[in-house]
C-alpha cells in the first residue's frame, strides 16, 4: 500500500502554468482599458472627421444656395409659365374664325333682307364629368359628378329688316339656309327665329308690310384642352 502526503503549506501552492492567475486577471483588466482607450481615441478622430466634413459642406451650401435658390425660382416660373401657356393653348383650340362664316353670309343674304345688327358673344361654362358606370351587381355610386374640362359656346344674334311680299317667307328661309350652310353647319348646334313683326301697315295700298326680326344660334361646345 503506498500513501502521498502533501507537505507544502496552501501559500507555497504554485500554478503549473506558464501564467499565474493574478497575472491573467491584471492583464484582462489591463486589456480591457485599452481597448476602451483605443475605441475612444478612434470615436474622437471619427468625430472630428466628421465636424470637419460638416463645417467643410457648410461652406459648399453657403457658396451653392444662392444658385439652388435660383434654379428653384426658375423652376416655379417655368411651372407659371407653362400653365399660361396650356390655358392659352386652350382659348386658342377654342376658338372660332369667323372669317369663312362672314364671308358666306355675305353671299346667302337675299337681296330683300337687310342685317342691321350682327352680335357674338362667348360663354363658358365647364363640361361634367359623369361617374363611371358601375359594373354588374354593384350599386350605382351616390358622389355627385365632378367638374371636368372648361368649355366654350358662342351665340349669333341677327337683327334685320325684310321687305317685299315674300318678306316673311323670305326670312324663314333665310333661318334654313344659315343652318344648311357648309360653314355654319360645321359649328352650329342649334338656330330658331326668335321673333318676327310687321313694321309697318300699308294696308290701305295694298301692300304687304315689312318684317322686322331677330334669329338666335349656339355653336357646339368647344373644349379647351
């Protein structure tokens, strides 16, 4: 039977090891703070890098602002600019020359009719837009409808005299022809007589009196688009 008896005292106890553990602990402590130092050194420099960089872009806006601030009241001019043109556009697409129709009322006047008085005037008005039309099964939508493109019409007023026998006749007709001519039929959407009157009565000498009368027209919507 063999016994080991251990004499060493616990203070002369020795790690059997290249590195003792008080050693291990000071170095991880020591470690440690200088990595935290090296970090905070690094965040330092990257911070002033960075207020660097900022005080370096401060001074490119401050040369470039001027030059943005501009650009940026050309773009907003532009923007007007273009939204006057559309709208000028528009007034242009809308309307009417009325060379040709002048010139063809001048040749389908009968010679028994006088104009006295020729008026056009323009309106507008703004063309609906009609709610889409819900599919099968669905209920119909209840929002009104919107306002859609802005529209034009114009309106001819005619005032004049005609005179001989045939003067009534003559004037009815004269209200058929405007609305078979090739260039007002073109434009026109609707013509009616609005009035027409004796003038005067001769009667007494056998003669048939003038008519005096007024004939209104409308033109088709034009868009403005």
């Amino acid at each position: 039977m063999t016994v080991r008896v251990n004499l060493l005292k616990p203070s002369e106890f020795r790690r059997q090891g290249a590195v003792s553990g008080p050693f291990m602990l000071r170095a991880s402590i020591l470690s440690g703070m200088a990595f935290t130092l090296l970090f905070g050194m690094l965040g330092f420099v990257n911070f002033q890098i960075a207020r660097e960089d900022l005080a370096a872009c401060k001074q490119v806006w401050a040369i470039r602002k001027p030059m943005y601030d501009q650009i940026m009241a050309m773009r907003e001019d532009m923007a007007t600019q273009k939204k006057i043109q559309q709208e000028l556009k528009g007034w242009q697409v809308s309307r009417v020359n009325w060379t040709r129709q002048l010139h063809e009322l001048q040749d389908i006047v009968p010679a028994s009719l006088q104009l006295k008085r020729l008026g056009i005037r323009g309106e507008l008005e703004m063309k609906l837009k009609s709610a889409p039309v819900p599919a099968e099964g669905e209920a119909a939508p209840e929002a009104p409808p919107t306002l859609g493109t802005p529209t034009r019409r114009f309106f001819i007023n005619m005032e004049g005299k005609a005179t001989g026998q045939m003067a009534e006749s003559v004037v009815v007709q004269f209200v058929r022809t405007i609305g078979s001519a090739r260039t007002f039929k073109q434009i026109l959407d609707s013509i009616k007589l609005q009035s027409m009157q004796k003038e005067n009565s001769t009667a007494d000498q056998g003669e048939q009196a003038d008519r005096v009368f007024s004939i209104e027209a409308s033109t088709l919507k034009r868009e403005m688009k």
